[in-house]
C-alpha cells in the first residue's frame, strides 16, 4: 500500500484537493475542512437534504487516500451496531464442537469464546483500528435519526477515541479518524456534542458553483443546456414548494436529459421531466404548465448578459 497523502496545508489546498475528486467546495466550506483536519477535530455538517453533505466525507476519502468507513444512522441505533457485537451463532457452534469432541479445558474455551476472533466489528471500532493508509475517515452520517441516549455514547467515544470491552480490554486509537458528522436537522444535535465539533451549514450553492458542480459531475451535458438546467434550478428553489430540489436533482434531472436527447429547455420537456426534480406530487402539479413557462422566462432572464 502506497503512503497516504499528506493533509492539505493551506485552504487553498483543500479547496484544490477536494476539486480533483470531483467536489466544488466554496471558500467557507474549504476554510472549514482545511481546520478540521488541521486541528483534527470533528466536523460536523448540516444542511437541507442533497447538497453534498455525505460527499464531503467520500471526497475526503478520496483524495487523502483512507478508508471510508461509514456508520449509517437510524432510530433505535445502539452501541452493540455501532462499537462491536460478539458473534453469538459462531460462538455457539464453537461450543456444540467442544462438546462433541469432549474438551476438558473449560477456562481456555471460554477465553477463546471472548477473544477477537468472535468479536464482530462495527464501524466505531474499526475506526479506531490502524489502517494501512493512516487514519481513516469516519463518516457519522444522519445524526438526527438517531435518539438522545446514543447521541451521549457518541459524544464520549468522540472525546477520548477508545473503546473498552469488558472481554478484552481498551481499544484506543493510536490516530484520531477524521470525522464527519451530518445531520439534516430533524432535530436539534445536543449543544454537548456540538462543542467538541467545527460545524458548518452547507447551503445550496450559487449558480456559479452549481455549474462547477454539473461540470464535474455530468460532464456529458452540453454547457448551454446546463446553465439552463442550473437557471432554472435556482429560480425552482425561491419558489415556495414542500420539497426543494438539491444539487443531486439537479445532476440527475441533467443526466436525465441528455438520456433524452434534450438540447435547451421548453415548457414541455420541463412538464415531462419533473419527476427527476420534484418529489411531492403536490410540488410536481403546481410547477406543470404555465407555471413551468413563468419559471422558465424567468430563469432565462438571469441568463441574459447584464
Ligand atoms: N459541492 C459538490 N460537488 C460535487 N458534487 C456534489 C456537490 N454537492 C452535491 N454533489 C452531488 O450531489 C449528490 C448528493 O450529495 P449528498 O448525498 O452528499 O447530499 P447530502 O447533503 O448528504 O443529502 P442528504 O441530506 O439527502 O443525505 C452527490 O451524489 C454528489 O455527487
Ligand atoms: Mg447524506
């Protein structure tokens, strides 16, 4: 395995850095990663759903050339899903085996019951392992579905880096992961938690960004039909709907159509194609028809030179 990258030194770098895996981060979000790994803190990301919160992390990933490792987060998560669970059915068969063979050494079985080789390993835990590549990026992704209690674990397994199995003692970590936390805001993260993180709102991004962004991410889109698509995005956005589009939308309703041979927007292709953008059927018949003219007029006036 060939030697991690080294961290970015300036913020100019990581805006840089972070450009050649294919992520368009402004000035304060680069600001913001560039002190995270710096000061190698957590960083903790909110923002409305679909505007690059999750690709932060793989982009880290990528670029700095450690492993991803992702704990995915839900109503009900707790620690044995997170940290480590013992491998119960292995362990019973270890047993029945012992049994069979008529194994005198009670002790030594259960200490190999309770040794590593029937530890399963959840995310938490193998980020605190030593990767091959350095410290790896440890991604904590949707904090706010997860409840209070787990939120609490999760503020002390940040502060210290270890993990104690009563089996087998503390596991701590020689190097810090990078973390990234992100939340979309369901809730509140406890004030706790946020003050052991740098924390960031990732907004929707500017026409100019937006159009980096499908620049990198559907380069197969011609550049007058994605300044369209982008045009009209952001006109979609400063309309009062239940759902906003993201920047993912805005990707796939591009990908969507070039699929479909679509050279400029009309009125039509917008009404056909509003599934890719629109998620809410209420949001999808209010944009149908005239409105999709009105929009789209308007979004060609912010096209026009000054
Ligand atoms: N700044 C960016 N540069 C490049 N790609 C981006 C950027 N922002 C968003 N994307 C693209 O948009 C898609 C959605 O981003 P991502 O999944 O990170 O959103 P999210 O904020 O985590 O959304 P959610 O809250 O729904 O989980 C990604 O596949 C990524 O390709
Ligand atoms: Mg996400």
């Amino acid at each position: 395995m060939t030697k991690a990258a080294a961290l970015p030194a300036s913020i100019d770098e990581t805006q840089r850095m972070l450009a050649e895996v294919g992520y368009v981060a402004d000035r304060a979000l680069s600001t913001v990663v560039f002190l995270a790994l710096k000061l190698g803190r957590p960083l903790l990301l909110e923002g409305e759903a679909g505007v690059g919160k999750t690709e932060i992390a793989k982009a880290l990933s990528a670029a700095l050339e450690r492993r991803l490792i992702r704990l995915q987060c839900y109503e009900g998560l707790d620690a044995a899903s997170a940290v480590y669970e013992w491998n119960f059915p292995a362990q019973m068969v270890a047993i029945r085996t012992a049994e069979a063979v008529g194994t005198e050494d009670r002790e030594a079985l259960t200490e190999e019951l309770f040794s590593s080789r029937f530890l399963i390993e959840r995310p938490l835990l193998q980020a605190m392992r030593p990767q091959p590549g350095g410290a790896p990026v440890l991604l904590i992704d949707e904090l706010d579905r997860t409840d209070e209690p787990f939120e609490a674990f999760l503020l002390e397994a940040l502060s210290d880096f270890q993990v104690t199995i009563p089996e087998l003692g503390t596991i701590k970590a020689e190097t810090p992961p990078i973390v990234i936390l992100t939340s979309n805001r369901t809730r509140e993260i406890h004030d706790a938690l946020k003050r052991r993180c740098l924390y960031h709102w990732v907004d929707y991004p500017d026409f100019e960004r937006e159009l980096q962004i499908l620049r990198a991410r559907a380069p197969e889109a011609q550049e007058e039909l994605s300044r369209q698509v982008v045009a009209f995005i952001q006109t979609l956005r400063t309309e009062d709907l239940f759902k906003k589009p993201g920047v993912a939308e805005t990707i796939d309703w591009a990908k969507a159509l070039v699929a479909l041979d679509v050279v400029a927007l009309s009125p039509q292709v917008i009404s056909d194609t509003l599934g890719t953008i629109l998620k809410y059927q209420d949001d999808i018949a209010r944009i149908q028809g005239s409105e999709a003219q009105r929009l789209l007029d308007e979004a060609k006036r912010k096209l026009e030179p000054a």
